[in-house]
C-alpha cells in the first residue's frame, strides 16, 4: 500500500517529533522482546520438566521455544523500518525535518507490533509448557503401562504370591504413539498463537509506511 507524500509547514515538525519515532522503535523492541522471553521461559520450564521422564521428546517439543524466538526478530524487523525512516533536522535552514505525522505513525506501528508479539510471547508459553508437561506424561504413561504384566495369561498357574508378574502377558491394549494426537493439538494452538503476532507485524508494517514531511525552502 502506497501513501502519498505531502509536504507540511514548519509548525507540524516541531524538535521534539523525533522523539516519537524514536519511542516508537524502542518499545517495538522491547516489547516484542519481552514476549519472546516470556514464550521462551515457560515452554523452556515444560521442557525441562518432561525431559525428567520423558527425554526421547525432548527435540521435537523444542518447537514452542523456536516460535517463540521468532517474535523478537518480529520486533527487529520494525523497529529497523522505523529507525530507519527517522530523518536528521536541516542544518543549512535550521529547521527540523521530520514531522508529527510521522512520529505518531511510527508510534502506532511499534507498538502494534510489540504487544502483539507480546500477547503471542505469552499464549505460546502457556500452551507451550501445558502441552509439553501433558505430551510428555502421556508417551511415559504408555510406556509403563505397555510393559507391565497382566496376571492371568499363558503360564500363570495362579500359585504366584507377588501378583503373577512372571506368568503373566504384556498389556497389548495400549495404543504406543497416542500422544502424538497431543502433539498435533498443541502445535495447532501454537501456529494460530504465532499468527496474532504475524498480524500486528503486517499493520505495523503498512502504518510505518506513511510520509508526512517538512517543507524546507
């Protein structure tokens, strides 16, 4: 989307605008950042805990923490653009050169940015170290219930005091790989959380485009 530049009088760029592009890249930043720490904290805690029992899903389950190291780079990304669209006053005319308009666009467009990576940072970190913990606990579950035995099989004559464990079969109900359907659930709420990000990256995006300068002569 393309915006129409207009040249403006010297009362709509006054000294302090630039400190509003400024603030804008900043909070895109920290924001944004905050939510990828967030996200990255508390699946970082649900991996850690399911690896105690469960250390074989350690590398698959990694993939809340890697969506929610993306979110910083979300962050990066606009407030570069903004930095970047920041313009120096005029030293040969002494007059500022970047105007309000500007400045309240690219304050608008960091901070949709940052807190919807921020809102991201933190459903991704709830679903992340839930669905981790839960995944985990199932695969486990069916491993222990996969091997124990069930008294009354081939060869259990009945006549053994502990419970028949050497006469008894091994429990072919269980459903090895169920926990994948977990898996696929979290992954699911993980991409539609990712994507409130991808949201408020694409309108900061097309707001920080907007150009509004100051008439020098």
């Amino acid at each position: 989307m393309a915006f129409a530049e207009v040249a403006a009088g010297y009362e709509d760029c006054p000294s302090w605008a630039p400190f509003l592009g400024f603030f804008g890249a900043a909070m895109c930043g920290i924001l944004a950042n905050f939510g990828a720490a967030w996200g990255t904290w508390k699946s970082g805690l649900g991996l850690c805990k399911m690896g105690v029992n469960h250390p074989g899903g350690m590398i698959k389950n990694l993939v809340a923490i890697i969506m929610a190291g993306v979110l910083g780079i979300y962050g990066l990304i606009v407030a570069i653009i903004i930095a970047g669209r920041i313009t120096e006053p005029d030293y040969n005319i002494g007059s500022n050169t970047y105007s309000q308009f500007n400045g309240w666009a690219h304050v608008a467009a960091g901070l949709t940015c940052g807190l919807s990576c921020l809102a991201a940072g933190g459903t991704i970190g709830m679903i992340g170290e839930t669905g981790v913990i839960a995944t985990g606990l199932r695969a486990e579950g069916n491993m222990a219930r996969m091997f124990r035995s069930i008294p009354g099989g081939k060869g259990d004559g009945g006549g053994d005091e502990d419970g028949g464990a050497a006469g008894g079969v091994p429990d072919t109900t269980v459903v090895m790989g169920d926990e994948n359907k977990l898996f696929v659930g979290m992954l699911i709420m993980l991409i539609f959380s990712e994507a409130l990000a991808l949201y408020g990256l694409i309108v900061a995006l097309i707001v920080s485009q907007a150009s509004y300068s100051c008439g020098g002569e």
